[in-house]
C-alpha cells in the first residue's frame, strides 16, 4: 500500500468504526488478534453497523458477525474481481470519485470483466448468490469500512491483496471518509513505528528510499558526513541495496548461489532484538541457518525461542532486556498516533534497556560518538551539556523523518496529550480547552507544531490545517501513457487544486509566498528534505496545500510486475486444476538478497497428491506472537497450555483419527510436527487449522532441557512454522503462511 497509494498503514483509526454503516473483515480476526478493536467494532455493531466476516475459518470475530462466509484461502483477490463484476454491470460504484482521483481504474474494470461471477465462486468457494448479496450490500452502505489483516498479508500475492481493497474502497467512493477506508489492524503498539523506523530492510526511517540523496538528508539530521557513512559499507552499491529480510536471512547462510547478492560473502552474524524469530516459515531451515554463522545474540526479556532449537556450544548469547514496562518514549499505535509511554519500574537484575545494548555495541565498534552526536546536538539546542534519553531521541526523529511528516509530533506535545487523555473525544480523537484543535496522539503526518495531525487519510474535503489531504504525488506528475497524475479539486482554502510535492523550485508557482531570506534557507529543498528549519512546509500549510502534493491514487502501478492485482494460485495450492489457468509469479533472483523460488516450486511435482490438505494458521488471544512472553504466564498458559490442530470431523474420521489424538502433520519442506488433534466444524472439511504460539517441540523431541535455568515456560507445543510451506510475498518478502498444503497421519 505504501508503495501504491501514497501513504502506507490505516487510513482511519479504530474509533471511526463508529461512523461505519458497513464494516467488512477479511484477513482479519480482531476479536482474538485485536481484542481493544474489537471492543470498538462491536460498538459500531450497537450504533448501527452491520458486520460481516470473510474467512477461510469460522472465527471468533465470525461468530459476532451478521454474516459470515468461508473462502478458500488465497483467493482473496478472484472474490473481489467477482464484487467489482457484479458493482460495474450494475453502475453501483462512484464514477466521479474514480474518474477525478484514480489513475487507471480503466484497466481493472477491464480485469474484472474476466471474472464472471460464476468464475469468482469456482476461485473462492463463495456461492454465487452470496457475492451478489455482499457486492450490492456494501456498495448500498455509505460508508462502509473495509479491515484486514495478516490473513491477506502472508501469501506471495499479499502486496496484490492489499491492492485490491483500496482499489473496491475507491470505486465504492469510502477513501477519505469518516466511517471509510481501508483499516490495517495491528497486533500490538510500535509495529506500526517499527516500520516508520526502518525496520524493512529497503528504507531508511520514514520509508525515505536507499539513495545518495536520502543518506545525505540523514548524515544532515545525525550530525556526521556522508563520506563518513559511506565508509561503514564496502562500497556504494551495498549502501543503496536493500538488505536481508526477516524472512530471506537464512537463505544468505545456507545457499551459496545467495552470496554474490551480499557482496560476496554468506551472512556471518545473526543479532536479533525484540523479534519473535519462530514466527517466520520454514523453522527447520533458521536452525541449520542459525548453527552455521559464526556469531548469534539474541536480546529479549525471555529466551527467544529460535535459541533453544540451536545444537551449537559456542558463540550464541541471550542477554536480558528490559521490558516496555522498564524503558519509556513514543510508540506508534495501530492509527499512526504516536503516543508517550512512561517508565514505570527501573530495569531489573542485569536487563538492559534497548538504547543501552546499542550504545555498548557502538562503542566497541568504535563509531560512539558518531552514534550519539545528534543526541548531544539536540540537547544543545535546550541550554543542556548532556542529552536526555529518549527525549532528545525523539527530536532527532521528529525532525529528520519529514516524508511522513512527524515534524509537529514533539515530545512535549506527546507527553501533553498522554497526561491529558481525558481531554479527548474517544469516537472522533479531537481535543478540548487547551488541546482544542488537535486530534489525539497527533496522527501522521502531523505537519507542523500548529497542524492538527491527521486522523482520516484522503479527506480533500476539509482543510489541509484540519487534516486535509489529497493523494500524495510520488511518481511524477504525468504517467508513462501521458495522463495528468494531478487531482483537480482543490482542498477548502488551498491556493491551487492539484499540485507536486512542495520544493524550493516550485513554490512559487504554487502561490507559496517566500522572503529573499527564507528563500536562501531553503534553497535545493524539498518538503521531504530540509534540515534546521521547517519554513516550506509552513509556508506550504498556510497557502492551504499539503506539503505531499495533491494527486491520484495508482490502480495501474506501472513499474511493478503485477500492474494491476491478479488473482494467482498458491505455490501450494489445493486446487492443483488451477495451477496453470492462474499460475504463480515467475522466479525472482537477488528478492531480499535472496533468489526465490515462485512458478518452479508451483510445477516441481504435483503437490496436492501428496499433500491433500490446506494448511491454515493463526493466532490465540491468551498468547501473543509466538507465545514467548505469555507462554511463561502462569495463568495465560492454564488458559491455553496445549499445541492443536484443528480437524473438520469428516476428515478426522477418514483418516481414523478421534478428538484428543496424536497426530503427525508433514508438511511440504520434508518436516513433520506431533499435536494433539481438536475436531472443530470450524474449518472446511479439507482444511486443519493450527496456533502460531508454540515452540519447545521439535518434531516430536522435548526441547524443554534447552532453556537456561528457571527460564522455561509452563508450555510448549510445536511451531506451526516447523511444517509451514515455502512461499513469500513478490514484493515484501512476506511469508505465505496462510496457505500452505499437509498430510495428516495417526501417531
């Protein structure tokens, strides 16, 4: 999403489900998964909104719902094509809002003519008339939200996925919306800042790319020169390459064909803080990957499960961290508002807090003072000799992250808005008496210190200083085919209608009006790019424009394989029949330093005759993650103490298997996993779900002799992601877990 349609994360917030009519959930289970949205959804439900769950599953959020229908997993992106079929034929979709704010939705109307609805329900499993039912229902509701989750993330057409909601979102005219848009639910605080912060490998923070030009913005903002941070990589080419991901490392290890995508050499360290590592597929290959590297730490305030299935005796380090509870700061909340959480306790034992850990890293490796310089800087900036942690942190990255716009989200605003949380409508997030004005935790972008943040995405309708915005323009004004890229309305007050992102060059022309001094201080600036003052951008909101641009969304992403979704089977698909009708993506060399295998996997044998079954997992609300923390919880493990698969009865008694057994599940990479079978109507009758919460099993051995003293957990169980298939998203890397395909067999 954030590469097609300007901004990337939820386009509303959670409260905003209360202006909802309509509220579709697909991918998604927020009732285990997000139980705080929950709370708000069923609160949407009472005021009026009418629930409906699309799930492979019958879930518990399925079980709230209005309606609920079962689709067969990874055929996210046919069931749509089947709405949109039945919404064009009907004229039942927005034409104007398409025609004035959508580039390219010529050719997914085109696209959606191919998938007649007969064609959507043989795809997905969903009756004819059932399409007919939700197409017409939601496209009647104005508005109505659209909420997913991992369910249409984990697939190697997850980018596709959650191209295609936005796209229904746009031809039923609910982008910009109160009550509208598109709502990815996080699994918990700071995943949504942990990608603002670069935790992907391809961005710097602010989802600023790896180009000489962003790297000089941040030499600027920490202090240090560019040839200095270019002298930390082997050369320029490594610097402007993407790294490993979280699920490609292992490839960089065992695969020697990987190395010349790694300057040569096989990944020698793995350093891993804060991450549930067995929540990523093929646990068996992160082993051997994990026993070959000549160094591996892990930093977590409990034993990070991948440690325990090492074999090796030397070089692998677990060091406690401190807990949230033990550290303070901003963290980003699902909605994009960063919110100010206070320590609570000091650290205890020998837990360290995270910037701790780092600082004693940096100073061995003898870069300290350049790490810590803009720290000091920013404290000079406050009449102090010593930097303050993390509040001069913050600065730093309110101040350099400019694309997104965290300018206005100081720490004093945030520490504010924390201490006055009463102070807030909790439907709507705006203030009152001193804090009139602003919304809460000061949603990005938030501009300025006078903007307001930003709780709706895309609303042209209202003032930029009250949270307008159109599409952001980043791909240039004009197409490939010539078409303008350029909205023509124009925001309440704005000085023109569609416009570029604001930079020293153009903001004259844009009615932007600048002194001679002002004009040197900016000058060869972008919005995105200013160091030390923030006068474009203030000048920009003062003329009434956002500081992004004004422009259309991409249906047609022209620089992507996929211009526009296309419904692919899985590599592990159990339709084998459709394999070749809707084959997978081609192979994918140097994808995340790692070349992927896509379309040879789908063909390399025929893999539902030995694999007949569809391969689910998810979550439990009692464990979070990968059940590190909660499986170590006293209670929360006598609440669910116990790996299960789940088992439609007809499939359990074919294969002569009764509630309470032991069974294998062989998965495709050759792995197998004992679990005890739960029979549940819940699934399809050729489908089995399983938790991602467990490890401490290893393919039936007990693992439990692993964990250092007094550290084990109550329960253990084996990991789903022992027996999860290959795939990954084309473009994220993403894992498809999701779908996958297994044979069951009584223990």
């Amino acid at each position: 999403m954030a590469n097609t349609f300007g901004f990337g994360g939820m386009t509303n917030h959670i409260g905003d489900m209360m202006f909802s009519k309509y509220i579709f959930i697909i991918g998604a289970n927020p009732a285990v998964n997000h139980p705080v949205s929950m709370v708000h959804i069923l609160r949407a439900k009472e005021a009026g909104a009418k629930i409906v769950v699309v799930d492979p599953r019958f879930t518990k959020t399925g079980a709230k719902a209005d309606e609920y229908y079962r689709i067969r997993s990874g055929t996210d992106i046919a069931l749509i094509y089947g709405m949109l079929n039945h919404i064009i034929k009907n004229n039942l979709y927005d034409k104007k809002f398409l025609e004035d704010r959508v580039y390219g939705y010529e050719e997914i109307i085109k696209e959606a003519m191919r998938y007649t609805l007969e064609e959507a329900s043989d795809i997905t499993g969903i009756p004819v008339k059932d399409i007919i039912h939700i197409a017409e229902e939601m496209a009647a509701a104005k508005p109505a939200s659209l909420i997913w989750n991992q369910g249409l993330t984990q697939h190697t057409t997850g980018t596709s996925n959650t191209r295609i909601m936005p796209i229904l979102q746009m031809f039923l005219g609910n982008m910009g919306k109160n009550g509208g848009g598109v709502n990815i639910l996080r699994g918990h605080d700071n995943v949504q800042g942990s990608s603002d912060m670069a935790a992907n490998p391809d961005v710097l923070p602010g989802y600023y790319n790896l180009s000489e030009t962003s790297w000089r913005h941040f030499a600027k903002h920490w202090y240090v020169e560019y040839d200095w941070l270019l002298s930390r990589f082997k050369d320029k080419k490594m610097m402007e390459t993407k790294g490993y991901a979280h699920s490609t490392w292992k490839f960089g290890v065992l695969d020697e064909e990987n190395f010349q995508n790694n300057g040569g050499t096989k990944l020698r360290a793995l350093v891993v803080i804060g991450s549930g590592m067995t929540s990523v597929s093929l646990l068996d290959l992160q082993k051997k990957a994990m026993d070959k590297l000549d160094l591996v730490v892990f930093v977590d305030p409990y034993v990070n499960d991948l440690a325990i299935y090492s074999e090796r005796d030397n070089n692998l380090f677990v060091l406690p961290a401190a807990s949230q509870m033990e550290s303070s700061g901003s963290v980003a909340a699902t909605n994009r508002s960063y919110q100010w959480r206070s320590k609570v306790m000091e650290p205890l034992f020998e837990c360290k807090e995270d910037q701790e850990v780092l600082f004693e890293l940096a100073k061995r490796l003898g870069f300290l003072e350049q790490f810590q310089r803009s720290l000091y800087e920013n404290a000079k900036k406050e009449g102090r000799s010593e930097f303050i942690w993390p509040e001069d942190a913050t600065t730093e990255l309110t101040q350099s992250v400019r694309s997104i716009g965290l300018q206005g989200m100081s720490y004093k605003r945030l520490k504010a808005h924390q201490e006055n949380w009463h102070m807030f409508d909790k439907v709507t997030l705006e203030g009152k008496g001193p804090f009139k004005g602003e919304y809460y935790g000061l949603p990005w972008p938030c501009w300025s210190d006078k903007h307001p943040g930003t709780p709706v995405f895309y609303n042209d309708s209202i003032p930029v200083m009250r949270g307008g915005m159109g599409f952001r323009v980043n791909w240039g004004d004009v197409s490939p085919d010539g078409q303008s890229m350029l909205s023509p309305h124009r925001l309440p007050n704005a000085s023109v209608a569609g416009h570029s992102p604001i930079s020293a060059a153009n903001a004259e022309s844009l009615g932007i009006k600048l002194t001679k001094e002002e004009q040197k201080q900016v000058e060869g600036t972008t919005y995105a790019l200013g160091f030390g003052n923030n006068i474009l951008v203030e000048r920009a909101l003062e003329a009434g424009l956002c500081p992004y641009g004004n422009g259309k969304a991409r249906a047609v992403v022209w620089n992507w394989y996929d211009k526009i979704p296309l419904h692919r089977e899985p590599i592990h698909s159990v339709r084998g029949d459709l394999v070749n009708k809707y084959p997978n993506f081609p192979d994918k060399p140097n994808h995340y330093r790692a070349n992927i295998k896509y379309r040879s996997r789908q063909i390399e044998k025929n893999w539902v005759s030995e694999f007949p079954i569809n391969m689910l997992s998810g979550r439990l609300v009692a464990h979070m993650g990968t059940g590190t923390e909660t499986r170590s919880a006293k209670y929360l493990a006598e609440v669910e103490g116990e790996m299960f698969v789940e088992i439609h009865p007809d499939k359990a008694y074919e294969l002569g298997i009764n509630d309470g057994d032991m069974v294998w599940v062989y998965g495709t990479m050759g792995t197998r996993a004992l679990i005890k079978a739960k029979l549940s109507y819940r699934v399809d009758a050729n489908s089995i779900w399983m938790p991602q919460n467990f490890s401490g099993l290893e393919q039936g051995k007990n693992l439990l002799d692993k964990y250092p003293q007094g550290t084990a957990p109550y329960a253990i169980g084996e990991s789903a992601n022992m027996i999860s298939s290959y795939g990954y998203d084309y473009n994220t890397a993403c894992p498809e877990t999701k779908c996958g395909l297994c044979r069951i067999e009584k223990a």
